[in-house]
C-alpha cells in the first residue's frame, strides 16, 4: 500500500531508524534520517544524505586536515619532545574530505563552524574563530583556527592546552589546572578540550539546537551537548577511537543525576 500523501514509514538503514517519505514523485520514496541523541559508528558522508535540507541548526566540525599519519603510523610524535610516551594506537590513513564533504555540510546545517580551515582549499565565509592554546614554548601550534558562519568577525578564546597543562576551567583558561587529577583525560591525537565546545554552544547554538559532529574524536563536543541540554548527531569511522569516545562519554554521564542530563543517548554500531 502507497503511504498516504505526508506519512511516512519507519525502518532501519544500518542499525538506525530513518523514516521513508514520500518525494512526490508517483511511486518513489526518500529515506530521511530525523532521530537525535545518537552517536555513530561509521562514515559521516554514508548518512549526511539521510537528513533534510538546514535540519541541523549548528554544524561544528574539525575534520583531519592532511593524511600524514600513514607515513610514520602515528599521529605526532610517538614520544613528545620532553620524553613522554604517547599511547595511541597507530592511525589507519585519515582521508581529507573533499568539496563534496563541504557542500553537504553547508546543505545539511544552517550555521558552520570548521576548525582548520586555513588548511582547505574551499572558500569559507569571512568569520573565524581563533583559539589561544597558551603553549608557551610547545612544538605544536601556538593557535587553531575555525572559520565560522555566524558572524564576518574574528572572536578569540583563550584555553590552556599543552600535554599535562591544561586550563583550570572556561573561566580562567589562562590559568593552569594545579590538581592534574582533574585533567581531562587524553584519549585522541586531536582532542580539544570540553571546555571549548562549553564556550561554543554558550555564544553560537540556540535553545534547543540540533547540533551536527561529522568528526567527533575524543566526544569533547558531546560532553558539551550533553551540558548545554542541545540535541546532537554524531559520526566517529574509526572503531577504536569510537569505543574510547563512547567509553568516556558513559563515564561523564554516570557521574551526573537525570536533571543535569534531560537527554537520552543512544548508541549504535554501523554494520
């Protein structure tokens, strides 16, 4: 039986609920994925076709930017210019999305904010986000940047974030955490802070937003959803990084009561 003209019927695409809706076209239907609050295992351009034109509210991604890691297997150095043993697992090759990627995002989402844009070759809109690390002397970046879509302007947050020093918390970012027991645990080659993600939802995502990570890594940027009380989607390919991301997601939400969260997550594998 054909739906009824606005109906739609409800099926799983890769372990996920999407609903079927009818296209107008007589005897053809189109898959749209509208189900929130779920972290995915799998390839973010796989499943960004499943969601309706601008459904997202607030994009915020920070997909890899070259495809070194392959040359040496890991990402970085293996041990850190002062002797430290970093434990990451060796890293398949990252793929550097293409135009495609980004005109999906741009379809999908009605704001964008993209960590490493001065690293693509795409035209981004004129706003940017510049975030102090306060390094001092490290042989990583002293900042990164993010283009973003809701203002021409250039906006600075300043956060600690070097190895074992990190930021006391998003109101004195500039001052180092003196308890290394309450460091966020480093989990992922690129990881950024919760704290980050806290001061983007506060000054970009509206109440209720629906927020897209296609490059989730650590789930600092969960972790923030879940804190800021907003909706999300979420994609991490690799399986091992997903099982840490998932693991520490599950920790943080057992250390909080029913009315800090007011979400419900739901996981599931892609294949």
């Amino acid at each position: 039986m054909t739906p009824a003209a606005g109906t739609a019927r409800i099926l799983l695409v890769g372990h996920l609920p999407v609903r079927l809706w009818p296209n107008g076209a007589a005897g053809k239907e189109r898959y749209v994925m509208t189900e929130l609050n779920w972290f995915i295992c799998g390839d973010c351009m796989d499943y960004l076709p499943l969601f309706p034109d601008n459904y997202f509210d607030l994009a915020i991604v920070d997909p890899p930017y070259f495809s070194g890691p392959e040359r040496r297997e890991y990402y970085g150095r293996k041990i850190s210019p002062i002797g430290v043993q970093r434990y990451y697992e060796p890293s398949e090759k990252w793929e550097v999305p293409g135009l495609g990627y980004f005109q999906e995002l741009e379809r999908v989402s009605k704001e964008q904010i993209v960590w490493g844009c001065n690293y693509f070759d795409y035209h981004f809109p004129p706003g940017r986000i510049v975030w102090d690390k306060c390094n001092g002397g490290s042989s990583f970046s002293d900042c990164e940047i993010a283009s973003c879509s809701l203002h021409d302007s250039v906006r600075l947050f300043r956060y600690m974030w070097n190895g074992m020093f990190q930021g006391k918390s998003l109101e004195e970012g500039t001052v180092q955490q003196g308890n290394k027991v309450l460091n966020e645990k480093r989990i992922h080659p690129t990881q950024k802070p919760v704290a980050l993600y806290d001061w983007l939802l506060a000054k970009y995502a509206v109440p209720a937003a629906k927020i897209l990570d296609t490059h989730v890594g650590s789930a600092s940027s969960l972790i923030a959803c879940h804190k800021a009380g907003v909706s999300y989607i979420g994609f991490e390919k690799d399986r091992h990084y997903y099982e840490l991301a998932n693991e520490r997601l599950e920790e943080y939400k057992s250390q909080i009561t029913l009315w800090d969260c007011g979400l419900e997550r739901r996981t599931k594998w892609d294949g």
